[in-house]
C-alpha cells in the first residue's frame, strides 16, 4: 500500500481546557492551549454547553472586534441574535450556522434572543476560528448564514450520519464559500458505527469529540478530547464501538505563515497587532448601531 493511501494516526490527543468567555458563560477548549497553541489553519476550537439554563440566565458575547481570521457559530441547541458594525443582522437557530469573515475589521455582537433569555431552555454550541492568508486579511468583512435546512446531512455506508458545514465528504457539499481549503462536518454516531475520511496528506486533520467516546485512527478518545492526525497518510477512521458518540471532525490546508495573535486579532506581526488596536480605538472598524 502507498503512503499517500494509507491510513493515517495520532500524532497527539489533548485535554480541553476549562474556562469561561464572553459575558462568563462556561466553554470547553481543546485548543488554543499553552501545549497546542493551534492547528493550522485553524486556530481554536470552543464547546459551550451543553447546560440547560434557567429563565434570565443565558449569556452571550458583548460587542467585540476582529480582525484577520473567520469565525464559525454552529448553534446546537438555542438561538443567538448576531449583529455587528456592517449592519449584519441575523439569528442562528438550532442547528444554523454563521460564517464571518472578519478580514480588515469588524465590530461584532452574539447574544441570546430576548425569547431565549426570558425562557431559558438548552444552550450548545460551537465556535471555530480559522485564520486567512497575510493576501486576504484585508478582505473585506462578509457574514454568510445558513439555516438547518441548508446544511447537507450524509449517512456512511456503516450508518454514520455527517453533517457538512463546508468542504466535500461522503458526496455532499457544505453551502459556505470558504477562502481556505478546509473540511469542517459534524458527525454522529450510534452504537457500532463509524465513518471513513479523507483527506490530503499535506493537510492537517483532527478529531474532537463533543460527546460520548470515540475510536480515532484506532485509538480511544474520551469526551472532550481531541485527536491531532500525523500527515502519514490519506484516510482515517472514527468509530463508537461501544456507545453514541459526536464528533466534530477538521481538516484544512496548512496557511505556514507566522501567527501573531492578541485577543480578538490574528496577524502575522507584533506590528500589524498594533496598527489593529490602532485602528479599532479609531473607530476604523466601525461602531455598533445604537
């Protein structure tokens, strides 16, 4: 068997990190973390929930910049109210997503719909950076959105079933338009079912998983670990032998340009992280409506 087909294994599994973002609601990350600051292209990954919340108990993230990188809201369970400073406005119900280019700078809002905050119920949800290329973190800033409906949904011959955000996996097509080769799919699977990826050699691929346990390239991940695939081959394997699991599986093309980052600013200089302070404390980035 040639490399470029063979199966491919775990360089590293991490632990996730526990802590609280936004207006302090609780997320767990396995990455960026002092040990595995990230993975390129991608540049965190945060769960937050599942929790079920009382009434007036939900929280969100307060108006924020960014700048030079691309977040991705895929809301589980829940709704989130977006809004930023280029007059986006729009709410991702359970199971939608919200793509945002952040590009040259953007002021941004996520917080719980006033129904969902009066109500309370489940929250869940995945937010995924994922950086750009020095040519394009001048783009600029673009929201793309879609609705459950508009999500492709496949089911592997061994009865895994995927939903694709973006990229290409088992014949369907995630609907973004995305500006770096990536695989983003949600992936749940029963008891005794598994599905096969693929993915370049040269690319990087990893395995979180959000629920349950999972077999990856043949080794056990607990909850809430994440598996970091060596490029020594083409494919890999997820499996739940024992019991249901979810996982949320990536695959990218590496960007191989310096990263600096500070907060809500990924650059590739000390410099350009100032000229963002700069330019968001100038107002440059736009100011959110009152």
């Amino acid at each position: 068997m040639s490399t470029l087909a063979a199966e491919r294994t775990v360089a590293r599994a991490a632990r996730p990190l526990h802590t609280h973002e936004g207006a302090g609601f609780p997320v767990r990350r396995p990455f960026p973390t002092e040990e595995l600051p990230f993975v390129d292209p991608f540049l965190m990954v945060d769960q937050v929930g599942p929790v079920d919340l009382a009434p007036g108990e939900a929280k969100g993230a307060p108006p924020h910049p960014h700048r030079g990188f691309e977040t991705i809201q895929y809301v589980l369970d829940g709704d989130i109210a977006n809004a930023d400073s280029r007059g986006h406005r729009a709410v991702v119900r359970a199971g939608g997503v919200q793509w945002l280019t952040a590009g040259s700078g953007i002021v941004h809002e996520a917080l719980p719909t006033p129904e969902f905050l009066a109500s309370g119920g489940r929250q869940h949800m995945l937010q995924i950076w994922l950086n750009l290329p020095a040519r394009l973190k001048g783009v600029p800033p673009r929201s793309q959105n879609a609705e459950p409906g508009d999500l492709p949904v496949a089911v592997t011959p061994e009865g895994a079933e995927l939903t694709v955000l973006a990229g290409t996996s088992h014949g369907v097509t995630g609907p973004f338009e995305t500006r770096t080769p990536v695989l983003v799919a949600h992936g749940r699977l029963a008891p005794g079912t598994r599905a096969e990826f693929t993915a370049p050699a040269d690319h990087n691929a990893m395995v979180y998983v959000m629920r349950g346990g999972a077999t990856v390239a043949g080794e056990h991940l607990p909850d809430g670990h994440l598996a970091v695939l060596a490029r020594d081959g083409e494919r890999f394997t997820v499996e739940a032998p024992d019991a249901a699991a979810e996982v949320l599986v990536l695959t990218g093309e590496p960007i191989g340009e310096p990263v600096a980052r500070s907060g809500p600013f990924v650059m590739n200089t000390a410099a350009e992280l100032r000229e963002a302070e700069r330019d968001f404390g100038q107002g440059l980035m736009g100011r959110m409506p009152a």
